[in-house]
C-alpha cells in the first residue's frame, strides 16, 4: 500500500523511503560530482550506502528526524533526499535541514523550493529555529539558504563532513 508524501511543494512531494526508492538513490550517493560539497565529500556506495539509508533515512510516516526521498511530481522521478536531523552546534539541541539533489535536478529552482517546504514542515511540527550547514565551497547551497531567510552565525568543524559554514533561520 502506497503511502501518502509526508509533506509536498507545487512540483516535489517527499516520501519515507520505500524499497523502489534503493536503486535511484544509490545512483545519487554514487555520482562523485553530486557527494564532492556534501555529507562527508566523497559518494558513499555499496554497504556503506545501506548503512547510511538504514540510520538516517525515515521509513515510516509517523517518524519525523531523518531524510526523506524527493519525487519529482510530474514524471515521479527520485531527483533527491531532504529532511530534518539532530544537532546541537549551537551547544543545545536544534535541528538541521539539509537537502542533495540528482545532478540532472540542479538548476530548475528545485532547491530554493524544498527548502521552503522542508522549513514549513518543520514549523508544523513545532521546531522554531532551524539550522543549515554547507561546505564553504558550496556557493549555490549559500545562495539558496540565504534566499530562504537563513542567515549565517559562523564556520564549523563537523565531524566526518569538515569545514561548514552554519546559518540558521
């Protein structure tokens, strides 16, 4: 039974993942190109992608931290992972939204809109402040952080990702 997108833009609905989900976002975890600015820079395939997938991923609607799958409306294409984690860089509790798109997603607005559904989300569920880190050398990740009202504190060491700049809402 097909369940229904925890929560969706005009073009994007985001969807706990389901196992006809695998193959295409292994294929994202796997392009070098995509992974170079993202999680810990380098693509992440094989046991260590089902690792990351079985810790980070949300597999049931009623789960809220972890990330979710981004299905292109239109063709129902997998185009990407967003969603919402755990953090305390600020030495309390928050949350941090991130999102990695498909190389062939870059460029169409994309981003600036699951960034903006990622952040109405998170307000529905009762989080207030959210934060966003992004690799220095990530310049359109900035961007579209910046557009979305986040603005940056300072740069962070993270921990298997290294340096990042952190911005919050």
């Amino acid at each position: 039974m097909k369940q229904p997108p925890l929560f969706e833009s005009h073009q994007l609905s985001m969807h706990a993942f389901r196992v006809e989900y695998f193959a295409p976002l292994a294929a994202i975890f796997a392009d070098e190109e995509v992974m170079q600015l993202a999680l810990n820079g380098h693509p992440i395939t094989g046991a260590d992608f089902a690792r990351f997938l079985a810790d980070h991923f949300i597999f049931d609607i009623n789960q809220h931290l972890g990330f979710v799958v981004i299905i292109e409306k239109k063709t129902q294409d997998v185009i990407g992972f967003a969603g919402l984690l755990s953090c305390n860089y600020l030495d309390k509790a928050d949350v941090e939204f991130g999102f990695i798109l498909a190389k062939a997603s870059w460029g169409k607005g994309y981003a600036t809109e699951i960034g903006q559904a990622t952040i109405k989300w998170a307000h529905q569920l009762g989080y207030e402040r959210l934060l966003a880190t992004a690799s220095p050398d990530n310049k359109a990740s900035l961007r579209v952080l910046e557009k979305l009202g986040l603005r940056p504190l300072k740069t962070i060491e993270v921990v298997g990702r290294g340096t990042r700049v952190l911005l919050s809402t």
